[in-house]
C-alpha cells in the first residue's frame, strides 16, 4: 500500500510538471541549432554535427512532451497561449523548426527534409500568429502594460526573420520554379519581421523607462532584444548574397545592405545595455542565479550574434568583424555550456524529489 501510494504521488509530480511546463521550451533547440551552426560557420566541424545529432534528438523529445501536454492538460496548454505573459513563448517552436531546417540544409544537405520542416514552420507560423494575437485582442480582461509586455514578445519577430533565413538558404540551394517565389517570402518575412520590431520594442522600451523595474522583471527574454535584430541581420545577409538569383533582390540592394546593417547596429548597441542590466541584477542587487528554462532565451541572441556578424562581414566584404564573431560564438559556447549543465542537474533534483 505504502509502494502504491509513493508511486502515485510520483506520477502526481511528474503530472504537475507536464502541467506547468514552459510554452517557450523550444528556446532550447533554438539555441543548440544556433550554437551548431555558428561552430559550423567558424570551422568546428567535428562540434557542429554533435550538437546536430543532439538538437534532433531534443527536438523529437520536445514535441512529444508538448503533445501530451495539450492532450492530458488542454486548459493549460490553450490557457498559456491566450495570456500575454505566456502565449508569445509559442513562437519558439516556429523558430525552432525554421533554426532545424536550416541545420539540415547546412550541415547535412538534406533539402528535402529541410523542405518539410520549412512547410511545417510555416503552417506553425501562421496558425500562432493569428491565434495567439487574436486572442489578446478580443480578451476581456487585459493586464496593465507593465505586466504584460515582457521580451519573449520579441519572439515573434524571432519566429518570423527564422521563416526568412530558413526560406532564403532553401532558395539558393533549389532550382525554378520555386526559388523566386521562396526569395520573394524571405524578403517580405524579413520586412515583416523589422516593422514587429519596432511595434514591439516601443512599447517594451516605454515600460523600461517610465515604469518601475525590479531585479525580477529583467527575465532572461530580454536579451532577445538583441536577438531578434541578430537573426534579421543573419536573414538580411542572405537576401544580400541571393540578389543574383533574383533581379528584383538586385534592384533592392542598396536598400537590403542598408537596413541589414541598420539591424546589426540595433542589435550591437544593445549588447552593452544588456550586459549593464544584468550586472545590476545578479551583481548589485544580487538576485539568485538559477536554471530557468528561459535562460535558453539568452543563450540564442548570443549564438545568433556571432553567426550574423560573420555573415554580414561576408555578405558586406568587409572583411573586419571576423574577430568579434568568433569571441561571440566562444561566448555563446560557455552560456551553452553552463545552461545545459544546469537543466541537466534540474532535472536530476526533480528525479530525487520524485
């Protein structure tokens, strides 16, 4: 009795955790494909494809997971996606899709398995997009600003500029009569995604500036800030290196290096911000430092920056900002490296607890 009764509560827990897990979970996959990728482009061979094998592995685990959580959870899982605090988390299974589409384009030259995911990123896109921001407008009770605008709203700007890389990569490497149309969809992704941003980023500057903030509203989304510019530098570089293919990418080239570089600058000038921000949190107000699924969130922008710096010095010829991509994806590695670590002795403590 006392056996059925342990293992009882054991499936009890383990239940409450399928409940209460992270809409933005996908944020892992996102930041090991990106870390892969970058250590792809800087020569890590060897790496890239490790963390491939591993990413795909997450990947399936995680689509399981959040199957049988909108299957034994429905409230829950529908719930967190209607609440503006929760819902924007979504979006990392479109970016994750799009981010593994492009690992099996790059590292394994797989278009065809590419070409599925690219398909099923889409249809995730669109479904989340209207039914996430719909149900934030047509809901009855809606949070104050302060509350309910937090940096994961930037993930579906995320979501959207990972269509644009993922479909601009897919049209340089098929043929007609397809590659207009996806270089088409890339730049109007990559488009759509700017004017988000800045929809998005005013107000969450706005609540930056004129509302109170505590060491617990600096949630690790926040450094998607710079994240979301990153990827559209990373999408903007390839717009620039597929103009050949398109005559109407040509004739847009000034205006695509432009704004690529435009996007870069945004992102660069808010590294030093973030980076100020949490030295105030961890440093002078000394808020504990503990795995949270949305550390994922801080570890993509970082992988993100290193991989578009160096394709924008590529797509640009500059020939200049090989360095700081490199220190950036040594970076990312170490955030990696600690975040993995820390969901891996999560995990261990919810076993014993168990």
């Amino acid at each position: 009795m006392a056996t059925t009764q342990a293992g009882t509560g054991r499936e009890d827990r383990a239940e409450s955790g399928l409940a209460a897990m992270s809409p933005a979970y996908f944020g892992l996959v996102m930041a090991t494909g990106i870390v892969s990728l970058a250590a792809d482009m800087m020569g890590h061979r060897l790496l890239a494809r490790a963390l491939f094998g591993l990413n795909l592995g997450q990947y399936g685990l995680l689509w399981l997971l959040y199957g049988l959580r909108a299957w034994r959870h429905p409230r829950r899982f529908f719930g967190d996606m209607a609440a503006h605090a929760t819902g924007p988390g979504y979006f990392t299974a479109v970016a994750a899709t799009g981010i593994v589409a492009c690992q099996f384009m790059v590292l394994r030259e797989d278009v065809a398995a590419a070409q599925a995911l690219w398909l099923l990123a889409v249809v995730l896109w669109f479904g989340l997009t209207y039914a996430v921001f719909a149900a934030f407008i047509v809901r009855p009770d809606k949070p104050p600003l302060d509350k309910g605008i937090n940096g994961s709203w930037l993930l579906a700007v995320v979501a959207t500029q990972a269509l644009s890389v993922s479909s601009a990569l897919l049209a340089a490497r098929i043929g007609q009569p397809h590659r207009l149309e996806l270089n088409l969809f890339a730049l109007s992704t990559w488009l759509w995604g700017g004017m988000l941003y800045i929809w998005m980023m005013a107000l969450i500057f706005y609540r930056y500036v004129f509302f109170r903030f505590s060491p617990g509203d600096l949630a690790p989304p926040y450094w998607i800030n710079m994240g979301a510019m990153a990827i559209s530098t990373l999408a903007g570089a390839l717009l620039i290196l597929n103009a050949p293919q398109a005559p109407f990418l040509a004739a847009l080239l000034p205006f695509l290096k432009g704004f690529t570089v435009f996007y870069w600058a945004t992102g660069t000038w808010w590294i030093p911000m973030l980076a100020l921000l949490a030295a105030w949190r961890y440093g002078y107000e000394r808020f504990p430092l503990r795995y949270d699924p949305l550390y994922w969130g801080a570890v993509f922008p970082l992988g993100m920056y290193a991989a578009s710096t160096l394709e924008l010095d590529r797509a640009m010829e500059f020939g200049l900002l090989g360095g700081l991509a490199q220190a950036f994806f040594y970076v990312a590695l170490v955030a990696w490296t600690a975040a993995f670590a820390g969901m891996l002795r999560a995990l261990v403590r919810g076993v014993r607890e168990r």
